[in-house]
C-alpha cells in the first residue's frame, strides 16, 4: 500500500501580511511536501488562517468592518503570496469555517463533560498582542517575557486541566524520540515539563472579546484562540464529525499528522496541544519540528512589530521564485536561526546555480549541439557502469531521502551539489572537445553521462525549484515521467537521438 504523509503549517494570524518569517515556514514546508509526493508517497498538505482572538476584532474596529469582513479581506494576501511562491497545499484552512467551529465547540463540552474544564478567578496579567496569560514571576520589567505590553486582569474563566498530563507528557516525549525536533528543541520542552504545570485558561469573557467561538456550556464567553486554533490540525482531517470518520481515521490516526512550526510556538504545540489531545483521548502528533527565525538587520527575530521585513514578492522579483525557494531550503539548516541579506542569497545563487548546475547545462549542452547536432549522443551502459559518477549518480537520491525524512533539506540537496561538482570536474577532465576530435563515440558518452547527471539533479532538485527543473527538463526532451523516483535511481534516463535545446542561461549571474 502506498505510505501517507500529512504536513501542516501553521494557520497564520489573518491580520498579518505574509513577510519572509512566514513565507520560510509555508515554503519549507511545501519543500517537505513535495519531497514525500516525489518519493511517491500520499500527502496532504495544510495550510490556513488563524481569524479569531482580539487582535483581529481590534483590527476590524480599526478599518470600520465587522470581523469577518476583515477575515475575508485579509485572506487573499495570503492565498495570493502562496500561490505566487508555487506552494502546494491541498486544503486552506480558516478557523471561521462552521465545521470547525462545531468540532470546536464538541470538544470543549467533552472535555467539561469529564471534568477536564471548571471555572475559577483569574488574576494575573494579559499580553494582547500575544494573546498569553503571564504570572507575576513571567515578568521581565514589567513586560511580557518577549517585551510585549501587558495588562492587568481579573475575571472568572474557565481552564483546562493541563497539570493533569504532565506526566502522561513527559512519558510520551521520552518514549517518541522523534516526537519534538530537533532534538535541542526536545530538551527544552522537557526542561520545561520539569517545574509543574498550571492549568490552561481557555475562555474570554465576551464583554471583553466577542469575536472567538462560543464556549457552549456559557455563552457569555468565548473560547482561548489558541485552544480553538491549536484544534485545526484535527479538524480539517475530520475530527468531530461523524461523516469524516474514515478521514480522520486515515489521515490523523493511522498516518499521524507532521507540524512544522516556529520555534516561538513551540510551547502551544507541544505543551498546550499534546496535553489537550491526551485529555480528548485522540492519538499525539507523530512529529513537532520547531525551526528557527529568519533574522531581521538587526539580528532579531523578522517580524511585523518590529518593522525592517523583508517582502518575499520583491525578492521574488529580484531572483525569481525558484532561486528563492532553493536559497531558503539549501543556505539555512532546518532548525537553525539565519540571517537574510540579499548578498547571501546572490551569492549563493551564483555559486551552486549559475557556476555548478546551470554551467554543467550550457557546456555540456552547447557540446552537444557543436558534435551531435544537438541529438542526445548514444550509450551503452558497459560504457559507464564502472565509472565512479556514474555510480555516484544513483546513489544519491537514497542520501537525499534519508535526509529529507530527518527533516535536513538543506543536508539533502548538498547531496545534489557534490553530485553536481564531481560531474563538472569530470567533464574538464575527459575533454569531450578535444576528445571529440579523435573519437566521436568516446566524447559522446562522456557528454551523455553528464547529460544523465543533469537529468538526475533535476529530478532531485524539483521539490525545491520546480518551475526551473521542469524547464530544464523540457530542454533534455525528457519524457513524462509516472515514477521520477525511480527515473532519479536509474543511470539511463535520456533518449537517444532526441533534440535538446541549450536555451537561455538557467540562473543568470549576479554582480
Ligand atoms: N496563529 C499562530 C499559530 C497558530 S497554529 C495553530 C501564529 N501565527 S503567526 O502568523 O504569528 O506565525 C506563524 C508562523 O510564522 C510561526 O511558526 C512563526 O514562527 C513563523 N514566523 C514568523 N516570523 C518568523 C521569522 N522571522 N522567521 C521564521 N519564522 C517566523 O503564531
């Protein structure tokens, strides 16, 4: 049977426009996705919108719109962004849709049904902009741990039993290795799960904020927009509703859902939503990989409320859609904080796109088209078998796949670029120019077997440059394809004979 694999992103907060923080975790994680389909396996892939909480209902108040009016105006700048950065998700969520309100609104009651909810006074101090509840002792001068202006509340709510998990937590994420990612992101959830855990305050007060969803056991209040947001994973896969049990059964229980977040969201997923999933009796995630910032100038976290954002459209722009893609998932190592110049990302384009993979194609294609008139030169495969490239050749795509499934794409296409650097000094080495002059034959299959090279790193490189390699392929006259994967494992892939067309430089340099 073919193997399932279900990513998510987070859902953005609505009233924030995509900047490249955002744009990072929703193309890696479109990177991730393609990856698994290439290696054929069945993925859904979810992005969305977070809509409820404060933040949204002030912005709307602002603008002169209802919340929802907000909401859908907002939408479209996200829908737009990811569809012009080529990101393939198969289902958009909004936390404003009637399905998950109800799943919403299902759970809370189960959860109250068991005991896992009671009311109490809160007393204590409220971060808007966060939308978090701290202590007294969470304060760093008198802001929230973050920097983020707080204010003083007191008021009924009612909390979910969180302490009540702790353990069963902690014994989760000792016994699940790969539960939370990396293993540095690991270690600190569990450093702390070490001090006790409070309960959860999931309720506001609808004199305070009506635009959330109603708690249904007191409808003066609505419910925590996290503890609403958090439930989207689940519900968009069908949990709660009685005619989407086959779904959440395939996609949530048997294939176990995958979230790559940022790590300043770690502690809502891994603490807040594991220990709401053990209470609602619902299998955990199978992996929480937290990555790290795309730093700002001044080496903070990039991010609207400090300014000084970068617009991904404009570098989108500047280097094309793929060039970015590829600088994100190949410069950064997954997990790690990085800061964004634009000197690196050209850098990095001239380097391993214009030197490596993009001159490999013009030399090797332009001698193709000198000697061959432009036909794919013939080969036996006794001609190449023992040839260390070749062999190197078909042993990549098993590195890569290793490494995309510990979630190190930037390890896996580094895969590709060594392929990429070994092909090239080969072609320097044999000479099929000066070659050519004493034997056609013999410069044929040195070009050939660079040409297979370039047709392998295609392949390898689509998930992170897709328009771009399927262009390369098109000049390769390379046929459609229904198992690349194995096309990706297999030296001779090219047809003999065939035109090729060099075209115009892939990745033009930058000075
Ligand atoms: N709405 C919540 C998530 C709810 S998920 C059930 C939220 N939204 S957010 O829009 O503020 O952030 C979404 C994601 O973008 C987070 O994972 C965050 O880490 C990521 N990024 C925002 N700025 C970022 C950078 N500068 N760098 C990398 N990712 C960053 O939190």
């Amino acid at each position: 049977m073919k193997s399932s694999f279900y990513i998510t992103t987070p859902l953005y907060y609505v009233n924030d426009k995509p900047h490249l923080g955002t744009a990072y975790a929703t193309i890696m994680t479109d990177v991730l996705a393609r990856y698994h389909r290439l290696f054929g396996e069945d993925v859904y892939f979810l992005t969305g919108t977070d809509e409820h909480g404060q933040k949204c209902q002030q912005a709307a108040e602002k603008n002169g719109l209802t919340p929802q009016q907000h909401c859908d105006q907002m939408v479209v700048n996200f829908e737009k962004a990811w569809s012009d950065l080529n990101i393939t998700y198969d289902i958009f969520y909004r936390t404003t849709n009637p399905a998950h309100i109800k799943a919403v609104q299902k759970s809370l009651q189960q959860l109250f049904d068991v005991g896992d909810i009671y009311s109490d006074t809160y007393e204590g101090w409220y971060s808007v902009s966060e939308e978090i509840f701290y202590t007294e002792k969470d304060l760093v001068d008198g802001k929230s741990p973050t920097g983020r202006e707080v204010t003083r509340v007191q008021e009924k709510n009612y909390f979910f039993k969180m302490s009540k998990y702790q353990q069963a937590l902690i014994d989760h994420i000792e016994k699940n290795p790969t539960f939370i990612m990396p293993e540095a992101k690991k270690n600190e959830v569990l450093g702390f799960l070490r001090q006790p855990l409070s309960d959860l305050c999931i309720s506001r007060p609808k004199a305070r904020l009506s635009w959330g969803i109603e708690i249904p056991f007191d409808k003066d209040y609505v419910t925590y927009v996290w503890f609403d947001a958090l439930l989207n994973y689940a519900t968009a896969v069908g949990y709660q509703d009685p005619a989407r049990q086959k779904d959440f059964e395939h996609w949530w229980n048997q294939t176990g859902a995958v979230h790559i977040i940022g790590k300043d969201i770690l502690t809502t997923h891994a603490v807040y939503w594991s220990t709401m999933l053990l209470g609602l009796g619902v299998r955990l995630p199978k992996t929480i990989f937290a990555h790290g910032w795309i730093l700002n100038k001044a080496s903070e976290k990039m991010s609207k409320s400090f300014g000084d954002v970068v617009n991904p459209m404009d570098m989108k722009d500047k280097v094309g859609v793929d060039a970015l893609r590829y600088y994100l998932a190949r410069e950064i190592h997954f997990g790690n904080d990085a800061p964004f110049t634009v000197d690196l990302l050209l850098n990095r384009i001239n380097t391993e796109l214009a030197n490596n993979l993009g001159n490999l194609w013009s030399r090797s294609s332009q001698l193709v088209e000198k000697f061959f008139e432009g036909r794919i030169p013939s080969i036996e495969m006794t001609d190449v078998e023992n040839e260390p490239l070749a062999k190197h050749a078909v042993a990549t795509a098993e590195k890569l796949k290793t490494d995309i499934n510990n979630f190190q794409p930037s390890h896996g296409i580094e895969h590709v670029v060594l392929l990429l650097n070994e092909a090239n000094k080969y072609l320097e080495e044999k000479a099929p120019w000066k070659l050519a002059k004493t034997s056609l034959e013999e410069a044929g299959v040195v070009l050939r077997l660079v040409l297979e090279v370039v047709r392998i790193s295609s392949i390898l490189l689509e998930p992170t440059m897709p328009m771009k390699m399927a262009e390369l392929q098109k000049r390769m006259a390379l046929p459609e394809s229904a198992n690349k994967w194995h096309e990706a494992q297999t030296l001779l892939g090219l047809i003999t004979g065939s035109s090729i067309q060099k075209g115009e430089p892939l990745f033009p340099r930058y000075e």
